[in-house]
C-alpha cells in the first residue's frame, strides 16, 4: 500500500527532526496524535497540529500522559494509525499503559526525544539514558521495538517505518531519539507519495461470527477488526485466550502470555536493522546508536588514519536487541567500544553478548551533552592496546569526569 | 568648596529575609506577572505573623514552579502536577507545618487536576496559589485549559478550540474552605488574600490573573505586560461572595474577581485524630 | 530520626507475607504509609492501618499511585520514615516519582507484591515479572536497591533491611516480593527492639546557614534535615549543584548524576548479599530469588541425593547484582540454573556476568505451582550432562 | 443478569441506536457472555483510563457511540472525567459508584460516604453530580440499581444527546471477580428506601451525606457544543474552503479505511 498524496509534503526541506517526524507521522498515514507538552519533544505536535487538517487527521492536547497514550491505544482499535510524543517524564508516566498496550497487541507509536534525566533532569539537553526503560519499563514480560535514528532525515524514514513495523507486529514501536537529533536542523528529503511504502492494518475479513480477536496467524500475529464494526468485541487488559476472555488456568501463561514476547523474538532477524562498515576483520568495533553515532564517526576515522583497523556498528533497530550478530563479532574481534550518553545500559547488553571473547570499553557520558570524540578515540587505541581479556565492563574515565571531579573545578551557572 | 561627606550604607533589599537573593536575578521575562504575585507573597509573609521557619513551599513545573527556588523558605521543586500530591505528604506526615502550593495553571489544573480535587475534597490544610496566565510558557505557549475559546497558542495553531475551565467553580464544587481571584494589578488585596488564607484552616485557592506577554499577549496581539495591566485596570469588577459558577473568563472578557468562598470544613488531619 | 520501639510486636507470630512486611515496617520506626489500593498488597495497608493508633503511626490513603509515592517523598523529608505499598500497575504509574526519589536522594521503602502481568495482567497470581522494572523503569540514569524475600519472616527481615539500606544510602529501596510469599502464612519471629539494628538518618549538623542539601560526604552520600527546623534549604528534581539550585550544562549534570550511580557501584559488595549453599563442591549451581528460591534449595536437595553435585546461590539483594560472586562462580562450574517466574529477567545478568564461562539454563518456573521442583530438576540433570560451554541462554520447558 | 445490564440494555433499544455502535471502555470486568447478549464492543481497560480510552475511539470514529462504565472514575480517572465534561466530549460515562469497593477489600473510595464505609474513612465523598455539572457536563442524573426504569430512560436520553453525559448508579460492592452482576442486594434496598427523586435539582445540594436522604434524579439536562463542533467551526472559520471538516466515517467492515473520513486513505487491500 503507497503513502496518500495529500499526506505527503513532496520535496526538499530544511528543518529540525521534530518536523521532519511531524511530517514523518503525516506521511505515514497517522490520523490520530494525543500528546502533551514537554520539552524538547513539543515541535513534533505543533508540527502535526500544524499540518493535520491537511490530512483529515487529528490532533488533540490531552490533561496528562496518561491520558495522551490511552487515548491512543483505543484509537488505535478504532481503526486509524495513532501514535503519541513525549520525552523523559512523560514516558515514566506511560509506562502502565504501555504494558496495556503490549497485552492488548495494539499497533502504536511513541516518539520520545530523550533528554537529560532522572527526573526532571535537564529538559533542554540531550540524553540516551532511556534505552533499558522503553524495553523494560512497564510491568510484567512484555517486548517492544525500538529504533534510534541518528538524523532529522532517518527521523523522517524510521517515523514511516515505525508505524509499519507497529501495523506489521501488533506492538508499541518506540522511536528513541534525543534532544540533539531532534533540535537538529538538516536537509530532508520527501519523496512522493508513490515512493513511500505502507503496511496496511492486518485487518480480519470473514464473517463476524467467527472472528477471533487474538487467534495467532503462522508468524503469531492475531489480525485486527474495527471497534463499532459489529465483530462485538471483548478485549480484555486481563491475560486472555484467543477470544479475548480472561484465563485463570494453569496454561495461561505459556500459552497465551508466552506469545507476546515469542511474537518478536521469533521475528527478531526481520526486525532487526543494521549498519555496518569492515566489521570482519576489525580488531576494534564501535557499538553506537542515535547521535553518539553520529559523533562516534570522527574518533573512528582518526583511529583508521593511525592505522587501528576499526569497525562500526551501528544499531538503528536497538530493541531486539541483535544477540547473533554480536556473539558472532565477539568471537573474531578484540574488544568492543560502546560509546552512549549514559552510565552503561545498552553496553551491558554488548558484554551479555560477548561471552567473555572481546573486551567491552564503555564510554560513558551523563548527559546534557555529546560525548567529546576524542574520547571515543582515546578508548578505542586503549582498547586497541589491550593484549589480555578483561572482565566485565572497562568504564572509560572521560575528560569531562577528570575535569569535574579532579581539582577544584568549580561550576559555573 | 568642602564636599558633603555621606556615610557609605549597606545596600538592603526589603524581601531580603524571604527571597533568596543569591538566585535573583530570576528567569521571567519582563513584563511577566509572576514577580509581582511572588512580591505580594513574601509581603503576605512579612506580615502574616507566621513563624517562617514553619512554613514549606512546594512548586511543580513551569515558569511559577520556578517560584519555589526564590521564596526562602524550604523549599522543593518537584514533578509536573504532583506539588499537591508532594505536599499532602508533608502536611500528614507533620500537621505542624503550613504547606503553601505556588504554582501554575497548567501545572496544578491539567495535568494536577485530580491531586487538586481530591486534596480540597480531603480538605488538606494547605494554600494553594495557582498563577494563571492562560498558557503553558515554560514549553514555548501551548494551550492550557485555562486558555480562552479561538485564542492562538503552538499546539492549537487555528485557535483554541476547547472551553476553558472556571478554576473557582472547580475548587468550590471540590470542597474548598478559601476561594479568591486577583489579578496582579490588585497586589495590595492580593496580599491581604495570602495573608486571610495563610492564616485559614483547610483547602485555600488563591487564583492570581497574570500576564504572559511573551507566549499569550504577543501572539494574540495584546500588547505587553503594560498593556495587559492597563487592561486588567479597565475590565476587572470586584464582587466578593459572588457565586462562583459565574466566574468563567473569555478572551479578553470581563474579569470578576473578589473572595468567593470563606467556609468552615473539618480538615483531613482534624478528621483523623 | 528517634529509636521508636512502639512498633516492634516482640514474640512468635503466624503471620502472611503481608502481614510480616507491615509489622516490619513498623519495627523499623516507619511511621507513614501511604498508599492506593491494589490487589494482592492490600494486606499490608490493611495490617498497618489496624496497628497504627497504638502505635502513633500515620496514613492516607491518596487518589492514586502517582500522589502515594509523591506524598512519601514529601513525607521522608519531615523526618518520618515513609513507604509505600503497590503491586505491578501502581508500581508502573510510580515510575516517574522514583526518578524523583533518585533524584532529590530521598530515603523511602517501595514494597512490590508482584503479579501477573502486563496490563491487568492476573493480578491473583503470583510473577517475578517486574525486577527488570525496579532496576530500569524510570528516565534517566540512576541506581537502585531491590531486595526479595522468599517467605513471610524475611518479608519482616527484609522490610527493615530496607529501610536501613535507603536511610544510609538514601536512595529508595524496592522490596520485590510476589503473590505467594505475600499470602503465605508461616510462623514469624518478631525480635525485641534492642536487637533489631535501625540505620539513623545521616542528619547535618552544623551551623544552620551553612547547610548545602547535596554537599556529599566521602561515601557520595549528601546529608539531610527536617522540613521547619529553620534551615530554608531548596531542592529540584532539575540538574542541581550542592546549594540544590538548578545548573543546566554538561558539567553539573556529570557533577549530578554520576554520583547517583556511584554512590551504589562503588559499595556494591557492601550493599549485596546472597546465601550460597553447597557451593564449594557444585558442578551447577542454582541461582534464585524470591519464592522461587523455596523451590530451588528443594531441588538442589533432591538432586544432591540423585548424586548430582549441586550448589544454590539464593539472592537476598538482586539490585545492586552480584556480579563479582556470579563472575567468580561461573568460572567453577559448569552450569547455572536460574528459575523465574517470568520470560527471561535475571537470567540475563547471569548470562552477563558468567562471561562464557558456564552455561546458563533458564527455567521457566511457576507453571506446575511455585514449590514444584520438576522444570529445576530437569534442568540440572541437563546442566550436569552438558560438557561444553554454548552460546547464549539455554531455555528448557 | 444484573439490574444495571438489563437497564443498559433497554436504554440502548430505546434510544434506537444499533448495539453494534456502541462501544464500552470499562474498568469494571464484564462477563463475556453479557457481552454477547448486548451484543455491543467491550474493552477492559486499566484502572481510571477507560474515559481516555472512550476519547480515542470517539475522535478517531465520530460514527461510534461510546459509553465508558467506570467504577474508578473519581480516584484515578478523576482528571480525566474533568477534562472530558469541559471539552464536552461526546461520551455516556456511567459511573457505577459503589460505596463500599469490595473489589479492593472494603477500602474507602472518594465517593465512599463515612456512614458506609467498613473502615472509618476521614473522608468526604464526591459530589458528582455537581463536579460534572460544574465542568461543564450536558446531562446529570443519579439513581440507585433499583431504579433500573429510570436508569433505561436516561441511558436512552443520554445517548441521544451530543457531548458529556454521566450517569451515576448507586450499586454497592460489585464484586471484582465476579463483576458488575453481584450487587449486595440488601444494601441497594436500603439506598432505594432512603432515597428521594428529586428532578432538576441544583446539583449543589445533591452531596450524598449521612443525615439526609439521598437525593436521586435528572439534575442537569443542557445543550452546549461539542469539541468536535467546536474543532470544524473555529478551523473553517480560520483555514477557509480548503478546510474539510473532520467528519464521521461509515463503520465499514471490509473497507479497511485506515483515517477518518479518508477511505482512500487507508488500505482497501487489507
């Protein structure tokens, strides 16, 4: 199914990545956006205020998060593509609702820019400090996809793919950008209508009476009716059986709940996305995503010119995690660099993943901020150096930590 | 010709022993009105005859959840709408400390709503000063449920198109004791509100009608601050005691200010001993 | 904060998990719950409620989960311990407030009676399915203490453990326990007061003007006061610098928050503890936590006199993790087992921790009931014949 | 079945709406089986969410008729039910409000009058009437379960009213596991006995109190447009001809219409 003309704003832009996912959502065929305001992810909904009419689509401010991602988890069995945009705060308020989302497999989307945290943290700075949360944030066992683009272009294409991933999986897509990518301001390029591939709602289409609301297809996915359809559904937020009845029997859980994570783990090689450059014979590997991507390229290309023979991994998809591709890599590399502007959360899962074959040097960074490259730099040659295996995480000590903490610095307002 | 010799005096501020004059200058804009309800507080505490060491002042987010971080007092700056919630907690765990809430209206009404509520239903002993400039301005000027029918703001951007709501009434039909309405203009009754409702037993809502030149005023072509003043001079009628159904506010409608509600309710901690 | 012996109910009781967590509370010198309904936690508040007159305790029960843990907060810093009680959906709507309690290092107890979920989930039915969430669930980067008992008098022990571990390392501290260990009734040892060791609050003393909220000590632990004792401090949950005044750049947020996490990292073997049984000599070893940990020393038993060489590792504290012991072990044994009544949590610190050194089993545990040891059993015979080291978990039904 | 389900039922035929258009967010458990005799769409969704939840299939299907039953409207969904009446959300919220909630083991609820409650509760119950009346609700009425007639009569008037409507019914202690249908009978007979239908009463005097009599009945009955009227008035008015109103869609079955009002928007293929 192709992108509707009358939704996409064709052509060559100059604007931030809020704007450019605003448009992304529009394009996508969203018609359905409840959000509330908070910095620094509130230019995605002006935008899509901005531009909704254009697209018959709505956008509604709700009283709280809360509200903002329910409203769109019963539009999304409505019928139309919905998706919500918050940042740090909010999405900790989301988080109940996102496990219902999970249990009732409704397709949405979340953007979140993540910015400075824990709790209200530094709102108008950039942060990756909420990787683990969009994968383990809500209660109980539950699995999600999470992308992080690392420009306002991608911020355009992944918002377009969220949604496709979300229609195609039955599960929340968690768009896990920053502060830095989305007050970035690029070049975008829209393409036509007829260039944007959709993935339509896995909508039943047989009698009425027969429908099942959660009755698996082959790759364990259940196909979707309208609310107000006359399917007279009933979708429970209780662990339920395929018609959508609550269970208390001893197979509930390896049976019907067993199904919401098997769903993506066992579509885990078609989900997954990523971008590699001389990864085989590379002695040192950089695992980044988001912006630390974008800045973990110039430690690398001053480490290829001192002859360090480098590669780079780049996670676009970072929930599920790429378990495989990793333990491969452990296995013919030296060590790993995992540079991200946190304190070591997706650098755990890189140490998970090696088995103890290659080293795991995390560059970590507080936030408000993106990590100096030269730090990436300074711990690849450390890692490059490194003859014996270390266990566990090496946390690199960043120049910003030396210069905090040792002397007397004294900070300034 | 002998020049007169004048002793060099210490500068002193008059708020000195409530603000925290190591955070001034603060971060409002010129023309905001939030300095000025701030003024009319710490005069209330000044003459109040309180002992301020007593006394916790509790900001959610926002431009007014700033206000927490310059009121010397202890202080805490916590999450978006939950300052109610946060000061319930203080308040019950020691009934001896007055609480007072200083924050915004969508801070305390959209996303607070149901802490509001609920704490004037349980008649918590608190004051709760809610600054109502009709828009969120820390985010940039996003509609606030406060903000009038058609009226521009970012996330509504061809004009708002939900009713506002009557914070009085709200407060009134949740079981609030203490019910007052001033705009800034009216900073010497505004004080006497603080220092009445500092001074009452129970749920207090004292609403305070502020400028917001920046994000309300400039994009609705009203002016600035002055101008906004001006305007609260010519289309302002006190009317004490009146029923607070009738207190909606349009888009640069008549504003009706005064002291609504003054009652006697049990508070929570009265009921529980 | 006072030594206050009211609360210690001295003498052998029968109590349920619950029940236990409430007296426990209680001994500690808590003094405030507050809290919002929610199955199967009601019997904590229920306990507590019908104990705190004779005791001088205070509650309120608020409109929801977000304003319960808001209110402990606000509550801890009047001096009075304060905890709440929920169970998986309120402890997802506690989420952002637990931010807050990091971020303004706010001593408090979260109690955690885990059920099925997502969602709604069954909430009659016991699970282990939020101790990823107690270690992750909030924005941010930040550390955290969880604890997990496995039957109602370490419910007791652990409830005042708690409060010890968030007053000297003021941080909040999750009590992860389950539906089963929560409604089972055994007996429960209550102490006298002069034997239950209380952590007293790190107070300031010292020239009242001089105070600074976060000015830490050399541990990375700031001290604290009382709310109306004339010290007119501020704190935010914004990026802050000693004074708690706001600093937004890159320096203060590093100034900020790499304490957060250091001040656990950096004491991690202070803070852990794990009960080892059998250890020395195991070819696999068992690690659990919680009400599966009952099962596990059964099966660990039942197969020692199969002949099976096998150890327990029981986790009292299962954040911060015991990653040096795991590392350690790992490299002694062939396997370790880890059953869990979830898809999957743990185990993956396991698999994290053991390097490649030992394989890691995980046992999907609970289906049969929680005390049944077949799904453990069987995977132990499979660990034990297991000679090479695999990659990845090994999952068997 | 229970006393509420068959005055629902009769409400929706009289009001001579197609159960199928009717959807019912709810925080309280349905049985299946009542589902299917009412032949309507039932969500069970979170605790305090359901009117959120009812908003998001209202605006993304304006052709839906959407009847939130909420047992927790006061406490967790308490803003929700604020915001919902000042936007005039076209909604029928019933609030089954009873008293004493079993289904968390007698604890008070904001609505749970001090003589009632099991505990001694230091609290006051909501007026709901006059909450919803005050911000900004079109049609207000309280009735006890046994007043399953005039609990058909004002569901069906309700329903054929545009914006927020609320209906609370006094059941004590539906039960959690068993549902909306276990009602404590003796308790109902008592509120019926003591309670008094007075019509277009103020609201403000409707507070439910241990010493008088509970006052039942149809308070507030008013016209006011709804957010949506509002939203297609005010963008015509700014952007003009190009602007298309945002508009109800035909529930089609196959049509997979992905967007409201923009069939071709959507994937027919699906």
């Amino acid at each position: 199914m192709k992108a509707n003309p009358k939704d996409v704003l064709t052509g060559v832009h100059y604007i931030d990545g809020d704007v450019a996912s605003g448009y992304g959502i529009l394009a996508a065929g969203c018609k359905f956006v409840a959000g509330y305001p908070i910095t620094p992810s509130t230019e995605t909904a002006e935008t899509f205020a901005r531009v909704a009419p254009k697209g018959n689509a709505m956008f509604i401010q709700m009283e709280d998060e809360l509200a903002s991602i329910s409203a769109v988890i019963g539009a999304s069995f409505a019928g139309v593509k919905s998706m919500t945009i918050t940042s740090g705060p909010g999405y900790s308020l989301m988080m109940d609702a996102i496990g219902f989302g999970a249990m009732l497999e409704s397709p949405f989307v979340l953007l979140n820019i993540q910015r400075g945290g824990p709790s209200t943290g530094a709102p108008t700075k950039t942060g990756q400090a909420d990787m683990m949360q969009s994968r383990w944030g809500s209660h109980g066992d539950y699995e999600i996809i999470a992308i992080s683009p690392d420009s306002p272009q991608e911020l355009f294409d992944y918002t377009i793919k969220a949604f496709n991933l979300a229609e195609m999986y039955r599960c929340p897509v968690m768009i896990m950008s920053d502060e830095c990518v989305g007050h970035m301001t690029e070049k975008v390029v829209i393409p036509p209508a007829e260039e944007i591939e959709l993935e339509p709602r896995r909508l039943y289409d047989g009698p009425p009476s027969e429908y099942l609301p959660f009755k698996p297809d082959d790759d364990f996915i259940p196909k979707m009716a309208k609310a107000g359809a006359g399917y007279n559904l009933y979708i429970s937020g209780h662990v339920h059986d395929e018609r959508g009845y609550p269970v208390i029997n001893e197979k509930f859980k390896s049976v019907y709940l067993r199904r919401l994570v098997d769903k993506i783990r066992r579509n885990k090689e078609k989900i997954i996305e990523l971008k590699e450059e001389y990864t085989d014979d590379a002695e040192v590997i950089v695992v980044s995503y988001g912006i630390s991507s974008r800045v973990a390229v110039r430690g690398i290309e001053k480490a290829r010119k001192k002859g360090i023979k480098i590669g780079n991994l780049r996670l676009v998809t970072v929930w599920p995690f790429p378990d495989e591709k990793i333990i491969n890599l452990a296995k013919t590399t030296k060590a790993f660099v995992v540079p991200e502007i946190n304190h070591g959360q997706i650098a755990f899962e890189v140490e998970r993943c090696c088995h103890g074959k290659a080293n795991v040097v995390l560059v970590p960074h507080s936030g408000a901020g993106v990590h100096n490259p030269d730090d990436i730099y300074d711990a690849i040659v450390l890692a490059a150096k490194e003859k014996k295996k270390i266990e566990g995480i090496v946390e690199y000590k960043t120049k910003l930590e030396k210069l905090v903490f040792e002397g007397d610095y004294k900070l300034k307002e | 010709m002998e020049t007169l010799k004048t002793k060099k005096m210490k500068e002193v501020h008059p708020m000195e022993n409530v603000l925290r004059m190591d955070r001034i200058p603060h971060i409002w804009c010129p023309g905001c009105g939030i300095g000025l309800a701030v003024t009319a507080f710490a005069a209330a505490l000044e003459k109040a005859k309180i002992d301020l060491n007593k006394v916790a002042i509790v900001s959610g987010i926002g431009c007014t959840g700033r206000v927490a971080g310059y009121v010397k007092l202890d202080s805490f700056h916590t999450t978006h709408g939950r300052a109610i919630a946060f000061a319930t907690g203080i308040k019950v765990a020691n009934p001896d400390i007055k609480v007072v809430v200083f924050s915004g209206d969508g801070d305390l009404i959209s996303i607070g709503g149901n802490h509001f509520i609920h704490a004037a239903r349980r008649n918590i002993d608190m004051l709760v000063i809610c600054v109502n400039n009709f828009i969120y301005a820390m985010t940039g000027g996003q509609v606030a449920p406060t903000t009038p029918l058609a009226v521009y703001a970012t996330t509504c951007p061809f004009g708002s198109v939900e009713p506002p709501i009557n914070i009085p009434y709200l407060a009134d039909s949740s079981g609030a004791v203490y019910v007052a309405r001033w705009t800034t203009l009216h900073i010497r009754r505004l004080t006497n509100s603080f220092i009445e409702a500092l001074n009452k037993k129970g749920f207090s809502v004292v609403e305070v009608i502020s400028p917001c030149p920046q994000y309300y005023s400039r994009v609705n072509r009203l002016g600035d601050g002055l101008d906004m003043m001006k305007f609260y001079h010519d289309n302002t009628e006190i009317r004490h005691g009146e029923d607070t159904k009738n207190l909606d506010i349009g888009f640069q409608s008549k504003i009706i200010m005064g002291k609504f509600i003054d009652r006697e309710r049990p508070s929570y901690t009265e009921r529980f001993d | 904060m006072k030594k206050d012996p009211k609360g210690v109910l001295i003498g052998s009781h029968y109590l349920s998990g619950n029940q236990a967590c409430a007296e426990g509370a209680l001994s500690a010198g808590c003094r405030l719950l507050s809290f919002y309904p929610i199955m199967p936690a009601l019997e904590v508040s229920e306990r507590f409620l019908s104990r705190a007159k004779q005791v001088g305790a205070t509650f309120i029960q608020m409109e929801d989960e977000i304003s319960a843990l808001a209110a402990v907060l606000g509550a801890s810093w009047t001096g009075k311990k304060s905890m709440t009680v929920t169970s998986g959906p309120g402890l997802s709507l506690m989420m952002e407030h637990l931010g807050l309690g990091v971020m303004l290092e706010t001593p408090c107890v979260i109690v955690d009676i885990q059920s099925v979920g997502p969602g709604l989930g069954l909430p009659n039915r016991p699970s282990q399915g939020d101790m990823m969430q107690a270690r992750w669930g909030s924005h941010g980067d930040y550390e955290i203490i969880a604890l997990a008992p496995s039957s109602p008098q370490e419910m007791f022990n652990f409830t005042i453990k708690a409060f010890n571990l968030s007053e000297r390392y003021r941080v909040p501290v999750a009590v992860m326990s389950d539906e089963y260990v929560a409604h089972l009734k055994e007996e429960v040892v209550i102490p006298p007061a002069n034997e239950i060791e209380i952590e007293p609050r790190r107070y300031y003393e010292g020239p009242k003007d001089r105070y600074l909220p976060f000015k830490r000590d050399e541990d990375l632990v700031p001290r604290m006061v009382d709310i109306g004792e004339g010290y007119k401090f501020h704190v935010t949950g914004l990026t802050h610098d000693d004074r708690g005044y706001p600093i937004m750049n890159e320096e203060c947020q590093e100034y900020n928050v790499h304490p957060l996490v250091r001040k656990i990292r950096n004491y991690v073997e202070n803070i852990v503890e794990v009960q080892e049984t059998h250890v020395e000599d195991a070819e696999v070893i068992i690690i659990s936590y919680g009400a599966t940990s009952r099962a596990a020393l059964k099966a660990m038993e039942q197969a020692r006199s199969s002949g099976i060489k096998v150890g327990s590792l029981k986790l009292a504290t299962v954040w911060p993790f015991p990653e040096k012991r795991v590392a350690e072990l790992a490299k002694k044994v062939k396997a370790f087992a880890v059953p869990e009544m979830n898809f999957g949590q743990i185990v993956l610190e396991v698999e994290r921790c053991s390097h490649g050194n030992a394989n890691v089993f995980f046992v999907h545990h609970g289906e049969k009931g929680v005390e049944n040891t077949d799904n453990i059993l069987s995977a132990v015979k499979q660990a034990a014949q297991q000679n090479t080291v695999k990659d990845g978990i090994i999952e068997c039904e | 079945m229970s006393l509420i389900i068959t005055a629902f039922a009769q409400g929706i035929e009289k009001s001579g709406i197609k159960p199928a258009e009717v959807c019912v967010p709810s925080d309280i458990p349905f049985e299946p089986d009542v589902v299917k005799q009412l032949g309507i769409d039932y969500f069970h969704t979170i605790r305090g969410r359901a009117i959120v939840f009812g908003t998001g299939l209202k605006l993304a299907n304006l052709a839906l008729k959407v009847v939130p039953v909420v047992g927790d409207l006061m406490t967790l969904g308490g803003n929700h039910f604020v915001h919902a009446s000042r936007r005039n959300m076209e909604l029928l919220v019933i609030c089954v409000n009873n008293f004493i909630y079993k289904k968390i083991g007698g604890k008070s609820i904001p609505s749970t009058s001090p003589v009632f409650s099991l505990y001694s509760t230091f609290e006051e119950p909501f007026n709901i009437p006059h909450l919803g009346n005050s911000c900004g609700a079109i049609y207000t009425a309280r009735w006890t379960a046994l007043h399953t007639d005039e609990i058909a009569i004002s569901i069906a008037e309700a329903l054929n009213k545009r914006g927020l409507s609320v209906i609370e019914i006094l059941a004590p202690g539906p039960d959690y596991y068993t549902g909306i249908n276990n009602i404590n009978s003796d308790l109902v007979k008592f509120y019926h006995e003591n309670s008094e239908i007075k019509n277009n009463e103020d609201p403000r005097n409707v507070g439910i109190t241990p010493e008088e009599n509970i006052v039942v009945g149809k308070f507030t009955d008013k016209e006011r447009p709804t957010f949506i009227d509002v939203y297609n008035a005010q963008l015509s008015k700014v952007i003009g001809d190009k602007f298309t109103p945002y508009g109800p869609v035909q529930t089609s079955r196959s049509g997979a219409g992905l967007g409201t009002g923009q069939n071709e928007s959507g994937g027919k293929n699906g």
